[in-house]
C-alpha cells in the first residue's frame, strides 16, 4: 500500500529553498560562460546578475510562504531556471550583435529582461497577497469575458495600436509598448472555467450518439463557435496564426477536461482546420506564412517579401550546427538568425547546447506543465480544477506552437517561449499564471480540515459528482471521502 507523506509548511519552505539554489546556480554558471566564450572573460556585471536575480526569487519565495504556505515548492525554482537560462542567451545574442557595426532593431539588453522579470515577479507577488481564496475569481466569469475581448481589440484602435512585423498585436504609448493577448489568454482561462462549472452537465449528459462519438447539441455548440470566431477574428484582424491556435486550442482543452468526450476535441479540431484553410486563401500575410512552412528550401520562397524563410532555415541550420552536444555556450552563431532571442530562442539554444541541452530545457517545461496539472488534480472544488488545467495547458500549448514553428511542424507564429525568450508582455502574462498556478496548489496541498472545498463539479464522469456536506472547510468532509485531505497530503 502506497504511504501518504503529510504536507507541512516548514517542508514546502526547505524543499523549494534546496531547490533554488541549483536553479539560481545554473543561470549563473550559463551567464558565466556566456562571458568566458564571448569575450573571453567573465562578465563585469556577473555578481549583479546573481544579485538581482536571487533577490527576487528570494522575495517571491519568502511571500509565497508567507501567504500560501502549502504551495507546491517545485514551480518557482522551474521558473527561476528557465528565466537565468533566457537571460544568458540574451546576453549571449546580444553580446554577439553589439560587435557588428549596426546591431539590428531587435536586439535587446539583458538588463531590460531581468527590468521585466522584476516587474513578473512584482505582479505575481500581488496576486498572491491580495487573492487569499482562488474561487473568488468565479464571481468574475462574465467580466473576464468582457476583459478578454477587449484586450484582444486593443490593438486595433487607431491611436495607441502599433504593427509589427506584419502582426498588429501591440499597444504603444510613447516608448513603452505591451502585447494584451498575452494577458487575455489569462482572462479567457477564468471565463472557461467558470462557465464549464456552470454548464458542465448540459455539455456532458445532453446529446446524439453518431459513429460511437456523443454528439453536443446545437445550442450546446454556441460557446465553441463563439470561441472559434474569435479566434478567425484575431487572425482576421491582427494577421497573427499562434494567438488564434493558442486561445481555441485552451478552450478546447478544458472542454474535454470538464466534459471528458472526445467529440468536443474532434468537433475543435475540425473547426481549426476549416478556419486556418478558409483565412488561407483570403489572407495574404497568413498564405504566405504557410507556403514558407511548405516550401522553405526552394529559392522563390525563401526570398519572398514577405514571409520570407530565412528565418526558418538559418534557425534549421543552427540546430543542425549543434548536434547532439552543442557548440558550448558562446561558440555558435545564433545571432544570424533573426529574432534569435525572441522568436527563435530555442534554435539558439540547439545550437550552442546541443540536442541534448534543448530537451533539458524543455524537460523543465514538461515538470512546470505536470505540477500546474497535478494542483488542478489536487484541488477540490471544480473551478479550480478547471483554472489550473487550463493554464498549464496554455504553457503547454505556447511551447508547443514555438518549437512547433521553430522546427516547422507547423507554421512560424510570432509567440515566444514562457519565461525564457526576450519580450516583457510574455514575462508579465507567465508570472501571473505560476502565480494562480501557486495559489490552487496551495489549496490542493492544505491538508483536511483547512482545505478549501468548493461547492459543486468534480471533474469527471456525472455519475461522480458528489455535494460537499460543508462549505466552511472546518473540519467536516464530503460525501465520498472529499474531505478526508487525501488529496491535499501528497507531496
């Protein structure tokens, strides 16, 4: 019989401290060697680095004990590497490009990065000091609708909305410039979830049963058109591929969590394919995007303007330079790849890491992912669940679009890798997300009588559901062992 280890704060508090440290150590020792292999000797600001850096994983840490001290201890110290890893390779690019008499206009300083970590780092301590309870953000499911759309609409006003590349995805004012979808993916993952705890049985019991697979009625259909016409209408009106992927690919996955038919996931795939093929041939930016995913290697593509596959095939050589075990940090040529540390920060990161190296980082992608999905699975009111799959997904979803594009399994987008790429709208979104992510594992982790009990919606099967016998969390279980703090005393 499997042995049940009980959760206590002060373990949570060393387990994450022991943690931290490697973390720390292997953004340090990258950043290091990223000075050693450059210029041949270590950065001046290398103490700087590993100040600041540290500074601010020790000031989440100490609040995140402070308000949530049941969080799961593994999420932060994943961040903090993924986050020192992306800043040597910004270092690293950038170091190359200020050796050439122009650097490009994307070229980016590594203090600008760790500015906007800082700034993450800043909001996901608010969010866990002023949210005590994630359920409250249930009372919000319409707002975050409303909240959502908007975002999304930003950039089209005429005033304050920039294009770029193409993409008409940014604000501006003044200098100052923020991508809004990356935080109305956050306000669409609070709407779904909450609306699928409203309407799960209507999407689970109702329906016909065609060729094995339970069909949803058509009234049922109207969230998911709706989700899917917003998304053709980002792709529409802002010419960007991996927002519209991304935003219907969380809805649908969270549909299938909350409902567990298949039918939904075949129905959202059907309809990307169907959007995607139609804008294909009304949209000429996305036409373009797709014959360079085709056809990068012919010569009439790769100097098509625009959607030109330059970038695609110096990102392919990079990683084929690479090899298994890499050129070592600062002995490659990542810097002639366009947007090497944006866009295209996982080619750089094959080339001088190797194959290897690049499945290292994205094995750390995998635990983040795993322990977002593990909270949801923990938790026991249904919107939590929901809330904690559907952002763990959305990282998911993001990494895979990027390494997707980047290694032409599907076309290029103009996303970048959470937590690691160059870009501070990315940085500020993520930041966010692990802190909801912390905050219901918190609540996943609370062992019984404190644990906090929702009221209704077991993820699952409807024959599953059970009533909670009370609400307060003091002391009284479920119906069905809920309250027994099981699942909460696992670590």
């Amino acid at each position: 019989m499997a042995t049940i280890t009980q959760v206590t704060p002060r373990r949570g508090r060393w387990t994450e401290l022991a943690l931290l440290v490697p973390a720390l150590g292997l953004g340090v020792y990258a950043y290091l060697q990223v000075g050693l292999g450059v210029t041949g000797s270590p950065p001046a600001d290398l103490a700087t680095f590993a100040a600041v850096l540290g500074g601010i994983a020790l000031a989440v840490h100490l609040v995140l004990r402070w308000r949530a001290p049941y969080a799961d201890p593994v999420i932060l110290p994943v961040v903090i590497a993924l986050n020192g890893i992306g800043l040597a390779m910004i270092a690293r690019v950038h170091l190359a490009l200020q050796m050439r008499a122009r650097p490009p206009a994307w070229d980016q300083d590594p203090s600008k990065q760790m500015m906007w970590i800082a700034v993450g780092a800043f909001a996901a301590i608010v969010v866990i000091v002023w949210l005590r309870d994630h359920r409250t953000l249930r009372r919000y499911t319409w707002t975050a609708l409303v909240l959502g759309v908007v975002l999304l609409l930003m950039p089209m006003l005429p005033v304050i909305g920039r294009e770029i590349n193409g993409s008409r995805l940014w604000v501006g004012v003044g200098g100052f410039t923020l991508q809004p979808a990356e935080l109305a993916k956050i306000a669409f993952a609070v709407f779904f979830a909450g609306y699928l705890v409203t309407h799960r049985d209507q999407l689970t019991l109702a329906g016909t049963k065609v060729l094995g697979l339970t069909l949803p009625r058509a009234r049922d259909l109207g969230p998911v058109l709706l989700a899917w016409g917003i998304s053709i209408g980002v792709l529409l009106m802002q010419k960007e591929l991996g927002t519209s992927i991304l935003l219907f690919g969380l809805f649908i996955a969270m549909l299938y969590v909350a409902t567990e038919r298949l039918s939904w996931v075949i129905i959202g795939v059907l309809l990307t394919i169907g959007g995607v093929l139609v804008i294909a041939t009304q949209v000429g930016y996305v036409q373009a995007r797709i014959d360079v995913w085709l056809h990068a290697l012919e010569p009439a593509i790769y100097h098509r303007d625009p959607g030109g596959s330059g970038q695609i095939v110096s990102g392919l050589f990079g990683m084929a330079n690479g090899g298994l075990m890499g050129t070592g940090w600062g002995e490659g040529f990542p810097y002639l790849t366009y947007s090497a540390n944006a866009d295209m920060i996982v080619p750089s990161l094959a080339e001088e890491l190797g194959l290897t190296g690049v499945l290292a980082v994205l094995m750390l992608y995998v635990i983040l992912v795993q322990r977002g999905l593990r909270a949801g699975l923990g938790v026991r009111d249904g919107f939590g669940k929901l809330l904690a799959s559907g952002l763990a997904f959305t990282v998911a979803l993001q990494c895979f679009v990027v390494v997707g594009g980047a290694t032409r399994v599907i076309p290029l987008s103009g996303l970048t890798m959470p937590f690691l790429a160059a870009g501070g709208s990315s940085l500020l979104a993520n930041w966010i997300i692990l802190a909801l992510l912390l905050r219901v594992s918190d609540a996943a982790r609370r062992p019984g009588p404190d644990a906090a009990i929702g009221p209704l919606v077991i993820v699952g099967p409807a024959s599953d559901a059970v009533e909670p016998a009370a609400t307060t969390g003091r002391g009284r279980g479920t119906r069905g062992g809920q309250g027994s703090g099981a699942a909460g005393a696992t670590t």
